[in-house]
C-alpha cells in the first residue's frame, strides 16, 4: 500500500460512534447546510418500509438531521411505493424526472435523476434492500461532511456476511473490484467498501460527475471523485454491519462485467472490449447440456448534472 494511502487512512476512517447525534445537530445548525436522503428502489416492499420509518424516527423526529427523505421508485411491480409513502418517504417514479429524456434501466439512471428532485446541499444515496437497518448508516456517512468543510464524498465500510459466513459478502468487490483499484487508482486501495450503496456528497461535486446508469456507479463516482476534488477529500466510516439480499452468481458476473467496463472507459476512451457477457445454464426442458445467454453490458454515462439545461433552470429559480 502506497504510504499516502496509509496516511490517508489514519486521517479519513472513522467510526459512525466518532461523532453523536447532538454533535451533528448543532454542526449542522452552524453550517446552515441541508441534507436529503435518496433510496433507489424497484421492488422492495419487504424492506424500504422499515428503513424509512427509522430514519425518520431517529434522524428528523428525534435529532433533527435529515431536510428531505426521498424514494425513487425504478418502476416497481409490488406495493414499494405505496409502502414507502406510508412510511414517510416522498416517492418519486424514475419515469416523472426530466421526462425529454427517455429513462435508461439502472441504479446509476436513477442516483443521477435524483438530483433533479431534491435539494439537499448534502446527498446521502442508501440502498433500499437493507434489514436490520440502523440509522448509523445515515448519520454515519452525513457526519464528516457536516463537521470537516474538506470532506466532500463518503462511503461506508461495514461487514458483509454471507448467510452464516461473518466478512464472506462483496464477492464483486473481492474478485473485480479491489483488484481494478489496486492496479490502476492505488490512492484508492484504503476504501474497504468501494462497491458499497451507502454513500453522501455535496450537491457541488455530484453535479459535476457523470452517472453511469448501471452496476458501475459506484466504482464510476468514486474514480471520478478522486480525479476531481483529491484523495483528502474522500472519506470512509464504519457503521457496522450491513445485511441485505443476495444475488446469485450470474447477476454477480453480469455486476462484475458493468464494473469492469466502468473501469475500462476511465482508463483508455480508445479502444473498448465488446460490451456483452454470455453465461451459460442448464438446458431447460431435460436438464441436459448447456444453454448460453447473452447479455448487454451497461455501457451508457449521464452526463455531470450541472449541464442539464432544467437543473441549471431549477437552481436559478
């Protein structure tokens, strides 16, 4: 590990218990900074219910953090955003947001479009698919950028387990991730989560980042950040342990595929590998030999916000 990297880590790591509630509050009131949380959900009534319900129990009823709560609903076919409503979330459909455009299926289409339906000088992004949510995941991440004015992005670190396997999740990030940082953005080699969805930023620099609409926002908003604000200006916290669903090993390899992608426009806009994954899975009708599919890779970036001619409208108006 570079010697940066270790100095960083012993300057920008932090536990969410660093800094308490009453802390945040009175540092938000001096700052006179506002903060919105965004959920992306599509399909989610089993949980988004219950992380709505604690943030607004801990982080606007009780300690008055959080100005704005806001789901963006991917385009669920179950009672999410029903759910969430009753919860108390704002819940925003994707397809509502800067209609002239037509909306792209992804995570990153909708982390990007939520900057047109909130205000927050802050952004904090939280995965809907969460149990046994706390809200440390939100005032953890919200902390450094209400406390330190050079803190502009970031991420939690947390323990994945895998079923009984405490530390076994993140497979992508074990397997394609942390390798990709290593070889080619090493200031970057310190993040223990880079693929993780909880994450905040100020509004200055989200809006001046592209989006990439798929599996490779992530890893796409952390390499954009550390070439536009500095590794000092990133962040981690640990909130402990993060417990969510699953996915099986060909959505993993087609996450893996987005990821590397993402990795490979950053490094060279020249020549670029084929943007399609084929896995392969038992035949369907006697389980006989294999059967290949093909799948596109997410290949298409939002632009920075900031050239969106209705978000340079709204922030005029």
């Amino acid at each position: 590990m570079l010697e940066e990297v270790e100095h960083w880590l012993s300057r920008r790591s932090w536990s969410a218990a660093d800094r308490p509630l009453d802390r945040l509050a009175a540092a938000k009131r001096a700052s006179g900074a506002s903060v919105s949380v965004v959920l992306p959900a599509l399909d989610e009534q089993e949980t988004v219910g219950a992380i709505v319900a604690e943030i607004r129990r801990e982080l606007v009823e009780r300690t008055p953090l959080i100005d704005e709560l806001v789901v963006i609903d991917s385009g669920s076919s179950d009672r999410t955003a029903e759910v969430a409503r009753e919860a108390g979330a704002k819940v925003v459909h994707r397809d509502e947001i800067l209609p002239r455009i037509a909306p792209l299926p992804g995570k990153g289409e909708v982390l990007w479009r939520s900057l047109l339906v909130t205000s927050g000088d802050i952004v904090a992004f939280v995965d809907a698919d969460l149990k046994e949510f706390s809200a440390d995941f939100v005032s953890g991440i919200v902390g450094p950028l209400l406390t330190d004015p050079d803190v502009a992005f970031v991420k939690a670190m947390y323990d994945r387990p895998l079923g009984e396997a405490s530390g076994q999740g993140g497979r992508v990030t074990e397997l394609m991730a942390r390798p990709l940082l290593n070889m080619h953005w090493p200031l970057l080699a310190g993040f223990v989560q880079p693929l993780g969805g909880e994450y905040a930023a100020r509004r200055s620099l989200l809006e001046r980042l592209p989006f990439p609409v798929g599996y490779g926002v992530e890893l796409g908003l952390l390499v954009d950040a550390l070439h536009t604000v500095g590794l000092d200006a990133l962040a981690q916290v640990d909130v402990g342990v993060r417990k969510h669903r699953h996915q099986d090993g060909q959505a993993l390899g087609r996450m893996a595929a987005a990821i590397y992608r993402t990795a490979q426009v950053r490094l060279a806009r020249g020549h670029l590998v084929r943007p399609e994954l084929t896995q392969f899975e038992r035949g369907e009708r006697d389980g006989q030999g294999f059967v290949p599919r093909t799948y596109a890779v997410d290949t298409e970036e939002r632009p920075p916000m900031a050239g969106i001619a209705e978000y340079a409208h709204r922030r005029v108006a």
